[in-house]
C-alpha cells in the first residue's frame, strides 16, 4: 500500500501546479474560491490523490461525506468513516453505503480519464468495505467525466417544463447498474400521489425531534460554518438565505415548520418534471451500493443534458411508510425502493464544500 504521504504529494502537485496558473478573481468569497479550487478539472497528470478528490464530489446523505480511501497500488478500498453516521435518518445505514456507491463510481469515472479501469465489490468476508480492482488500460473521458465537478443536487422549485423522453432514456442508460432498475413518475396523477408520500414521511420526519436534532448539527448557515467543516448542508446551497449562527439558531425553530416544509415539498414536486425511483432487487449492503452507483450515473448524465435533480427521499427513509411505498409502485417481493428523485430544469445553486484529500486518505 502507498503511505498518504508519498500519494497527496504526487497528486497535489497536479493542483498546485493549475491553481497557479489559473489565478483567482479578486472579488470571489473565501467560499467561492475554495468552491472553485475543490472543482477544478483533473489535472494532465492526474494521480490516485486527484481521483479521490473526483470521488469526493460525490452525492452523500446530509453531506456527511462518510468515507475513508485506503490507497494501494492495483486496489483502492473505500471503508465506511462509522463517526459520521446519522443513526436517526438512517439507522440501517442505507444511505451511508449508497453515498459510497456514489463515491465509488465517480473514482472509477476519474480512474479511465488516467488510464486505471477497474469495477466495485462489497467485501464479502466481512462487507465492511468496498473494493475497487484497477488494470491498465485506454485513457478515457466521456460526458459523465465532464460532468463530475458540475453535479450538484438543486434544491429549489423548477420551471415546470418537460424533459424530452429522449433525455429520460439516456439518463435510465447511463444509470444501468446490474441490480437496479428505475421506475419514472411521469404523468400528474402519479407525481400527486408520490408527493402524498413525501408529505407523509417528511411530517413524521419534522414530528421527530431527534430527526430535527441530527439535521441541525449537519446545517451550516453561513460561509464561515460551512469552511469551517466543509461539510454539511450550507444553507445556499439548499436556496436558503445566509445568515450568522446567532440569529440561526434563535430562528431556526420558528420558521423551521412541518407546515411550511410542507409546502416547500408541494411546490418543488409540482414544478418538477417528474420522479426516478431507485429500486434494488435485494435489500442488503450490496444492493444499497449499486442503488448509490446508479444514481451518480444517472446525475452526471442529467448535468450533462443541463436537467437539475435532487433526492426527495422521506417515503424510503421512514421505515414504517417505505412498504406501503413499495406496494403502491407495485414492486416486486424482495425490492426495495432505495432513493427517490426529482429532475426538471432550474438555474444551478452555490455547490457544496468537500473535506481536502487527506483528511479522508488513510
Ligand atoms: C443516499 C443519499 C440520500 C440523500 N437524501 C437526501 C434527501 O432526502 N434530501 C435531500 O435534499 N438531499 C439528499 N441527499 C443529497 C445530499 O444532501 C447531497 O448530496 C449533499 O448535500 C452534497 O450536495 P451535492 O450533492 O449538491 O454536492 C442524499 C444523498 C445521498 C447520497
């Protein structure tokens, strides 16, 4: 195995050497500038450091950004980081093995751009891990590449219009993962009913105090929080206004309401275009890792076709509705509906902030 030290020298070369040529724009916050630094493109000479870097770029659940890469020379393994859990989302740890799927697979799309092509496995002897074998082998970017520093999940209302049914078909195929398959919500009826399912999970959500506790610790209001941690949800990155962690916290309970997050839902479903459910073939690890897979592909496809998405996961989150869920898409007996996720059009909001290479190279 590589010591962190002898990789994050070899990559950080790369971004040192781009950063200064690029140069920054004077007028850009301390925030943009280290949005800007964290996206930039792969450097020529990209190293494993740089790739960890693209699979940090990943989706993850709250921004918890639960991963740690161990880096080898033919293998990279990513190992769950258990301190950033959210038992009381997520206390089967579903969403924390679908945000390493997530991750996995934007290491494997940065991996081809530098000539390392390689596929995912779930340890099987202890499934503590991911596994991810790499051989030599034609460099190559395509669309999805492209599209890794720009995804994001936008979080605000859409425009209302259709995406072409040509898009949907590419984004179900870029999203093919042996396991998954997607069932769309397209016509109104169907978007009216699913959103009575988000309506319902996220009332019981807000009802549950330790919900609305584990979400505040992962809220960052301001600039200054969100570069603090680099992780977290930053408020304008959600389309909520900036505000300092004093007037926050005396705030936040009073317009932090089951009724106006409510509404909130109401409003960005109906100006969506329609819904992707994600559902596996089986409920274990392996599948909640695929299920994670599909989605990034399908994101990064969706970025590149300029469609904006974001997850509206409460019906697969609150255990108690998620069956009921299941049996109104008519599932098959043993699927699970993983995540659920809305896409349309809409002008992109600030990204989101990613914690540095090494503090998640092992
Ligand atoms: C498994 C999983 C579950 C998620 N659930 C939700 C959700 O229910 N609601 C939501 O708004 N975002 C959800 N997200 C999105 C994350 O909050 C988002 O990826 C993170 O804040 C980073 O932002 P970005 O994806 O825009 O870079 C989820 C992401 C993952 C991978």
């Amino acid at each position: 195995m590589l010591t962190r030290r002898a990789v994050l020298c070899a990559g950080g070369a790369g971004i040192v050497t781009s950063l200064a040529g690029c140069g920054e724009a004077t007028d850009m916050t301390s925030y943009e500038k280290a949005v800007r630094r964290l996206r930039e493109p792969l450097p020529g000479h990209a190293g494993l450091a740089d790739c960890v870097r693209y699979a940090t770029l990943a989706a993850s659940g709250h921004n918890t950004q639960p991963w740690r890469f161990a880096l080898g020379v033919r293998t990279v393994e990513i190992l769950p980081d258990v301190a950033r859990r959210t038992p009381v989302v997520d206390p089967d740890d579903h969403h924390l093995w679908a945000s390493l799927g997530c991750a996995a697979e934007n290491f494997l799309i940065a991996a081809r751009a530098v000539s390392l092509h390689g596929d995912v496995r779930v340890d099987t002897e202890d499934e503590r891990r991911l596994i991810l074998a790499l051989e030599r082998g034609p460099a190559g970017t395509d669309d999805l590449f492209e599209a890794v520093p720009r995804r994001q999940c936008t979080r605000s209302d859409y425009d209302g219009r259709p995406v072409a049914a040509a898009d949907l078909k590419s984004m179900e195929e870029a999203a093919r993962v042996d396991g998954v398959r997607i069932v769309y919500l397209l016509d109104k009826p169907r978007i009216a009913t699913a959103l009575d399912h988000v309506v319902a999970g996220n009332t019981a959500q807000m009802e549950d105090p330790a919900f609305v506790e584990e979400l505040k610790h992962w809220l960052r209001f301001n600039e200054g929080s969100a570069l603090e941690t680099r992780d977290g949800l930053y408020s304008a990155s959600s389309g909520n206004p900036t505000l300092p962690d004093w007037l926050a916290s005396m705030l936040f309970p009073l317009v932090f309401r089951t009724s106006s997050e409510n509404d909130k839902y109401a409003r960005q479903i109906r100006s969506s275009s329609g819904i992707a459910v994600f559902v596996s073939a089986k409920d274990d690890r392996e599948h909640w890792v695929k299920a994670g897979r599909a989605y990034q592909r399908f994101a990064l496809k969706a970025t590149a076709l300029g469609i904006a998405q974001a997850f509206v996961n409460q019906p697969v989150e609150v255990a108690a509705l998620r069956s009921g869920f299941a049996q109104w898409l008519g599932l098959e007996a043993g699927e699970r509906p993983d995540l659920v996720v809305r896409f349309g059009h809409a002008p992109p909001l600030p990204m989101s902030l990613r914690r540095p290479v090494d503090a998640v190279v092992i």
